[in-house]
C-alpha cells in the first residue's frame, strides 16, 4: 500500500482573534484505482503516534510514503520509502522511482494527483465554512468531510 499524507490549516477562534489549526491527513492506495482516507491527525502529533495508529487500524504494511511535511513512519514501516511530494510531479522528482517498475511509479503519481484533488476540494470547503468556534468543531468538520472524501472515492 502507499500513502500520501497532506496537511490541512483550519481557521478557529481563539477570542476576538482567528488562528490556524493544522491537521495531517492521509490517502491510501491499495490497488490501482482503490483509494482509501486513512485519517487525520493533529500536526503536532509525532510520526511515531501517527504509525502507531494506522497500525492499530489494520496498516500493516506501506510500500511508499509521501508527504508534504516531514513525515517519518519508519520506526513502524521500515520497509516503506519515503519521499516528500513537495517535489516536481514526475518520475525523475520521486526518489522512490529507482525502486519501483513503471507501474508502481504511474501508481505513486495517480495517488499524489488523487489526494492532491481531494486537498483542493477540502481546502475549498473549508475557506466557505469560515472560522471554526473552537478546535472541537474544527476536528468535527474536518471528520466529515473526509468522511464524506471517502465515500466519493468509493462512488457511494
């Protein structure tokens, strides 16, 4: 399996103010074409802690991991090559490509475009909802409509 993780800023109250709230999500690619939201996690949340859940979710294995900040699954997916999908999109930009026949590479560039869309529509339905009252409704709000992003993956 791979995972592309991306990270999400949700706008939340804090008094007369309004700051921003980061959160880390991740896509997962099981199969060509078989997508799956893997879940969201606080970006001040240790790589360590964020391996540790997917594991206890039933990850047992990534192949690849992308990220857009620094991502480190390695302590529990030490087989996994890691890579930051900040660079170019395409074959020569993912570090990984040596290590992967061209499916596999056309496989990481259909995951990064897929949850690179996803991120897109997120972030887009984020800036109408406008600022959060706390972090509580921020997380709600982000549970959903990833919910509902994993659902329009599934065609349901």
């Amino acid at each position: 399996m791979l995972a592309e993780f991306k990270t999400l800023r949700l706008p939340v109250r804090d008094g007369a103010e309004v700051r921003e709230m980061s959160w880390r999500w991740a896509l997962g690619l099981f199969k060509p074409g078989e997508y799956e939201v893997l879940g969201a996690w606080p970006a001040e949340a240790p790589s360590t802690a964020v391996a540790y859940d997917l594991h206890q979710r039933g990850v047992e294995h990534l192949t690849a991991i992308s990220a857009d900040t620094g991502m480190d699954c390695s302590s529990k997916f030490p087989d996994a090559v890691c890579w930051s999908s900040v660079s170019k999109p395409n074959s020569t930009s993912i570090p990984a490509a040596g290590s992967f026949g061209p499916r596999r590479r056309a496989a990481l560039r259909s995951a990064a475009a897929t949850a690179q869309r996803l991120q897109v529509s997120i972030t887009r339905t984020i800036k109408r909802r406008g600022p959060f009252a706390d972090e509580a409704a921020a997380a709600a709000f982000l549970a959903q409509t990833l919910e509902r992003a994993d659902r329009r993956l599934y065609g349901t």
